[in-house]
C-alpha cells in the first residue's frame, strides 16, 4: 500500500532520466567471459532508469513529469504513449530525429538476479538546455529525481535548475561514474546499492545518502528498515521502484523512516513480476 493510500498527502515530482526498450532473456546461469550460454525466448519489454522511476513514482500517488528523449521509431512513440497514459507529464519528453530510443540487453538467471548492458541512443542526446527548458516544471516540483543513464552537461543542469528553485534534489548515483562531490553533497539523498556507494565511498550512516541493501532493506542516515519477504522473480527495476517511490513519499513531506518504509516495499514488490516495470 502507498502513503498516499494511507492518507498522507501527494507531492508533485519531475523525474530527468533515461527510456529504455528492454531485450530480456533467461539462463540458466550468467556466462563466464568468451562464453556462450542459451537463452529463453527474447521478450520486448519498456524500462530505462528514469522511466522505471517515473512510473513508480506514479503508481506510489505523485503527480510526474518526466524529462527525456527518445527516438523517432515506433519504440518511442509507443513509450510516449504509455506514460501519458500512465498519468505522466509528457510535456518535456522529446523525440530526436534520426536516432534510435535507448535499448537494453538483459540476461536474467533461476535466483532473479540479472546482467545489464544498454546502449543509449537517443538518452545521450539529452542536453543541458533540454533540462532548462523545463525549469517551471521543477520550480513547481517538491523533488526532481535523477539518475546516471543520461550524460554529464544534463546532471549538471538538473543540479543547477534545482539549487536556483529551490527544488529538493534526489541523485540515483547509477550507474556508477566519476562526479563531483558538490553534486553528491547537494543531493537529499544520494540513492545508491552497495556497490555504488562502495564505489563512491559513501555509508548509509551518513545523513544525505540511502543505501540499499538488496532482500535485507535499506539504510539511510543510520535509519535501516527491512525488505519483506517475497517470492523474487525478477530483480530488474527493484532499485528504480525504490527510487521513484522514495522520491514520491518525499514529496508529499514523508519523514525518513516512512519514505524509507514506502520505497523499501516498492522495491521488494517489483521483484515478484518479470521486466522493469508491471504489464
């Protein structure tokens, strides 16, 4: 159940991020370098970071907007699609000429975990001035959320717009790559798995970044709340429903612990169906 089932109010959230066609086949187990193993059937699924967030953030009872770029395919104009008829602001969403929407190969094995390889396509052609352009979308935004699946000048701009609105700023630091550490120190919080913040060397004790920890939770500024138990089918997209729904509990004024309780849930539910986002 979300918060905003429980009676808190809902918050408004722009979401700047990636759109992805997911490739998704399963295996028995992941290959070892220069192996070749068999997969199940492909299946053509919608994700990308930033939609996945979108979409959560959505289904958790904020009011989204999405910031992008997808391609002039069918792949784009069918995700264009579908988001607004998710209930998301399609306004900022952009369509580049002559460039494919983002792609993503996904091996997926018995236990759920899952290999991911992207190629961006029209995600890396999102611009500075692309964000810019949607500056009253965020100045009327509680919180913008942002992720690592669009280029440098684009998080900056998310940054920047935020710090001049006076937006809250969530940074989904994955995947991992070098960034300023006035970027990480901006961001309320920093949302990154062990690994990230390993890689990053940060600590869910510290007050601005939100650890999670797989099936065990998730820890943020020394607050750790427990995932529940599921039956995992499929781990794509567990941390993107994470994010969105953090970000959309935040929003609507949640205190740590609750938003915690709220993305912590989210994330172990988007476990029990296979692909990034629910069909």
């Amino acid at each position: 159940m979300s918060l905003a089932e429980e009676g808190f109010p809902t918050g408004a959230v722009v979401v700047v991020g990636s759109l992805n066609v997911d490739l998704v086949t399963s295996v028995a187990r992941h290959p070892s370098p220069g192996e070749t193993v068999l997969g199940s059937d492909l299946v053509r699924l919608r994700g990308g970071k930033g939609a996945n967030q979108a979409l959560a953030a959505r289904r958790a009872g904020a009011g989204v907007t999405m910031v992008g770029r997808v391609g002039d395919d069918g792949d784009g104009e069918a995700y264009r699609s579908a988001l607004a008829e998710a209930g998301v602001d399609v306004t900022f969403l952009q369509t580049t000429p002559g460039v494919p929407t983002g792609t993503a190969l996904i091996v997926v094995d018995p236990t759920g975990e899952n290999a991911i390889v992207v190629a961006a396509g029209a995600n890396a052609r999102l611009e500075a001035d692309d964000v810019r352009s949607a500056r009253a979308a965020l100045e009327g935004a509680d919180v913008v959320l942002v992720q690592l699946e669009i280029g440098d000048e684009a998080v900056r701009a998310v940054a920047e717009v935020a710090a001049t609105t006076g937006t809250r700023l969530v940074l989904n630091a994955s995947p991992v790559r070098d960034l300023p550490r006035s970027l990480l120190a901006q961001a309320d919080p920093v949302v990154v798995n062990e690994h990230e913040a390993q890689a990053f060397g940060l600590s869910g004790a510290d007050d601005g970044v939100c650890v999670t920890l797989g099936g065990r939770g998730a820890t943020w500024g020394g607050t750790t709340v427990p995932a529940p138990r599921v039956a995992a089918v499929d781990t794509t997209g567990a941390g993107d429903a994470f994010a969105g729904a953090l970000a959309s509990a935040l929003a609507a004024g949640a205190g740590r612990e609750d938003a915690l309780r709220a993305a912590v849930a989210a994330g172990a539910e988007a476990t029990t169906w296979s692909g990034a986002q629910p069909v």
